[in-house]
C-alpha cells in the first residue's frame, strides 16, 4: 500500500514538474518578458512596456495557474480577443490614459495557451502594455512559433471591418471590428501559421477612398515602413529586429483606388504596386513570394492587378469574384463581408496559397 501510495505521489509531482504548474505565489512579468511571445509591429521600451497600434497584433503566452491579468493604458478605446487552447474566450476592452488592471482569464488551475489579439485599428487609440500578473507561472513563450508565417497587406477587408456586424446597412463601430474574423486570419488558422496585418480602412494603392484627385499623398505605401499605423508616421520599423521572415506575402488593395472616381491610370497604379512590391522585397528579401489579390471584375482593378503580377515571374495572382457572398445575409457593417463573406473569401485563397507555399491543404473537408 505504502509503495502505492508512493508512486502516485511520485507520478503527480512528476506532472507539476513537466508543466510548471506547482505551488506558486502570485507573479508579475514585465511585457517584454521572454515568456510573453509579440507578433507583430510593437515598440518595447527601456522600461519593460510594449506599444503598438497596428490591428492583429497579438501576444502568446502559456498560463500555469487559475488568473491572467494585464496591466494596460490605452489613448482611445480598442477591443482584443481572449483565446484560449485555440477558442474564443471572452473580448476585453482597454479605455483610459491611465495605466488600469484588466482580468483576460479566470478559471479553474491548469494550464492554458493564451493569445491575447487586439481586434481593431490604429485609429482607434495606442495601445500600451505594462505587464501580466498571474497566480502562477508564465511558461514557454518565445518558443511557441508556428514556423509558418503570412503577411497580409491590406485595407478594411484585410482589417475586418464590419465582421461582427449584423446588417450591411449598420455603419461601422469599434465593436464589431474583429480581424480574427477576416480572411487573413482565417487563412492562418488553416495553415496553422502566424501572422502579421498591415492594414488600414480606406487605402489604396496610389489612391484613397473618395480622394478628389486621381493619386493621394498617403497611402499603404507611405504606411508599409513604420512602427506604428497611426500614433507616429515619423517611425520607421526596423525590419531586421523582428524574430520572422514571412514564407509569404499577400497584397489585397486596390478596391479603394477605384471605389470612386477620378481612377488613377495604368501607369500610375502599376509603378505605384512596384514601389510597394520593392519595399516588401528590400524588408523580407528578394526572393519572398508574393501573391496579389484583386476584388471583382467590374472594374480595372482586376486587369490591373493581374498585368502587374504577369510582368514578374515571382508575383501571384488571385481574384476574389463579385458573385462570392450572398447578398445581403453575407455583409456586416457599410456592405463590407460579414464574418461568413470573409470565411468564403479565404476558402477562395487558401489553395493559391497552398500551391505557393507547398503547405498541404487538409485532408479532414
């Protein structure tokens, strides 16, 4: 009996020892700990603090113990995504220049992957974080890479605009912004790859929505090099330090240059997709794959796009097609798709991305 008993003791200390999850008393890491794992454009400084604004961006982390809590200011109002083992657990908000306490899990001991994904855009405020206090331990972190990596390239669509939203006619609110509902993020689930957005409502190529003039002076181009989206435009983003190189590249723009008229010409959206095809080259290296995605038919984005990927040997070319969503029970917020019109859009995407890549679509459909 004794020998029993002392085996199962054994057995269970043996556990505690392979999770990390013993008796602990309460921790704080600083955001910048190894255990907390950053993707995405963040600035961490001296102090500890991580910043950043652009949508998507999004820490990993597992959780031994029962409470996950952050400390956090915020110079708007934005909403994040709590998942948990994979699962959407709860969305949390951050409001307040101050530095405040906000609880992201409360449940029973054990241990837990925890992403923790900012869900809106850089319009919406800068985010600062301070630290994560748990009654455990943080463990693994910066060794939780998938080894597969996306970078998409776009604008509301690429942001999720609208995706939580009930009715086209609803116009847009912060809270039903969730990028983890758009295509990007759908396709990097597929994959079980990470991610990165560069992404911001309302640009173009070498034109905005509803510009007056046939080029504006900011777009996705102007964007594509910094830190942050919209909390400081003199940043650069230093592309050397980050920890990934993406296996892949998507640009979707161009449905804002040709939203509304005057239209830019050929020439002047062809030299302006080379610039930005130079700065993702220049960032990630001249061999990165590249695919470029075009809206509809019914106007010249998809001819366009599609003579600009035929001119370079090492440029993809993907339509999203007009008749993809079934109108109006597939559009969220201002008729842009809802969190179904974008599943469908990534289902539309995902064996592009499988041919170029070489990652296996599932056998499981």
């Amino acid at each position: 009996m004794k020998r029993v008993i002392f085996v199962v003791l054994m057995a269970l200390l043996g556990a505690l020892a392979t999770t990390g999850c013993g008796k602990v008393e309460s921790q704080t890491y600083r955001a910048d700990s190894e255990q907390i794992r950053w993707v995405g454009r963040v600035d961490m400084t001296a102090e500890g603090e991580v910043k950043f604004d652009w949508s998507g961006t999004y820490a990993d982390m597992v959780l031994c113990g029962s409470k996950l809590t952050m400390e956090v200011s915020d110079s708007g109002l934005n909403y994040f995504n709590v998942i948990v083992d994979g699962r959407q657990h709860s969305v949390v908000k951050t409001e307040g220049a101050e530095p405040h306490n906000v609880v992201l899990f409360e449940g029973e001991k054990g241990e837990y992957n925890i992403r923790l994904q900012r869900r809106t855009e850089g319009f919406n405020g800068l985010t600062t974080v301070f630290s994560f206090t748990t009654d455990g331990v943080l463990v693994e972190g910066r060794n939780l890479a998938k080894g597969r990596h996306i970078e998409f390239i776009g604008d509301s669509l690429t942001a999720g605009y609208g995706t939580d939203s009930a009715s086209g006619s609803e116009p847009y609110t912060v809270e039903t912004q969730n990028c983890n509902l758009a295509y990007g993020c759908y396709i990097a689930r597929y994959f079980d790859a990470d991610y990165n957005l560069v992404a911001h409502s309302g640009q173009g190529l070498v034109r905005n929505y509803g510009d007056e003039k046939s080029t504006s002076d900011y777009t996705m181009r102007e964007r594509y090099g910094l830190l942050f989206d919209e909390a400081d435009k003199d940043r650069p983003y230093n592309f050397r330090r980050q920890s990934y190189i993406p296996d892949l590249v998507v640009i979707f723009l161009g449905t804002n240059d040709f939203s509304t008229k005057p239209w830019p010409s050929y020439k002047q959206f062809a030299e302006g997709y080379a610039e930005l095809v130079g700065q993702v080259r220049e960032a990630h290296g001249a061999d990165v794959p590249i695919l470029c995605v075009s809206s509809y038919v019914f106007d010249p984005t998809f001819d366009y796009v599609w003579r600009v990927a035929e001119s370079d040997a090492n440029l993809h070319f993907a339509c999203i097609l007009p008749e993809a969503f079934a109108r109006p029970s597939e559009l969220g917020a201002s008729e842009h798709p809802n969190r179904v019109g974008q599943q469908k859009m990534a289902m539309m995407l995902i064996p592009y991305v499988s041919t170029i890549t070489g990652w296996q679509v599932r056998s499981d459909m």
